[in-house]
C-alpha cells in the first residue's frame, strides 16, 4: 500500500493542492484500500482504468499505485463533474501524490450523451 494511501487513511484527512487538509467523509476504509489492491496485483495485465465518481481519490490513489506497479504504462481516467467544486481537486492531487502521471480527469457528469 502506497505511504501517502496509509497516512490519508490512518489520519482521515486528506491534502487538497494548496497543502491544506480537510477531514475525510466519504471514502474506503483500511480493509477495502488492501482488497482492493489485491484484486489488482492478481490481475493478469492492467494498462487502464475508468473511474466514475472520484471524490477524494483513495480508491484511484490504491488501483493506481497497484496497477502501475505491474504497468509504468498504466493509464487511469476519472470522470467526476464536481471534482473541483465539492473535492477541492482532493482526488487528483490524490492521484499525483501515488506518483500517477498517466491521468486524465472529465468533470462532467458520466451520463451524457455523445453520439
């Protein structure tokens, strides 16, 4: 498990890109950030991700860490319509903090359509 994951979840604050914190209120706890990345360490390959709904990122921080692990290529997208607004941009900078630099955030809402 990747230290900045381990800290975040055993202070339940997160950082937000100014280097303030804010309290944690919706996120997965201990238990579920190492199912998590076990589920992700046993797969085969892994090159990319697609996450609805970002929030604080502990989930993307666990699947990123694990999965570029396997793959310095892995690739993760997130699309999160309030990520800036309701986050502070907590998940990305999350993402950044677990050394992911292949990401892509789409803050729009993930039941558009586009054809």
């Amino acid at each position: 498990m990747h230290p900045y994951i381990l800290s975040v979840l055993k202070n339940s604050k997160i950082s937000l890109p100014d280097g303030s914190k804010k309290p944690l209120t919706s996120n997965i706890d201990l238990d579920e950030a190492e199912f998590l990345s076990l589920i992700v360490s046993q797969l085969e390959t892994v090159s990319l991700g697609v996450e609805v709904g970002l929030a604080y990122g502990v989930s993307a921080g666990v699947i990123c860490s694990t999965a570029s692990q396997k793959n310095h290529n892995y690739y993760h997208i997130a699309v999160d319509p309030y990520q800036g607004r309701d986050y502070g941009f907590a998940g990305v900078h999350t993402v950044k903090a677990v050394g992911q630099d292949k990401f892509r955030l789409f803050e729009e809402r993930s039941d558009i359509e586009i054809y």
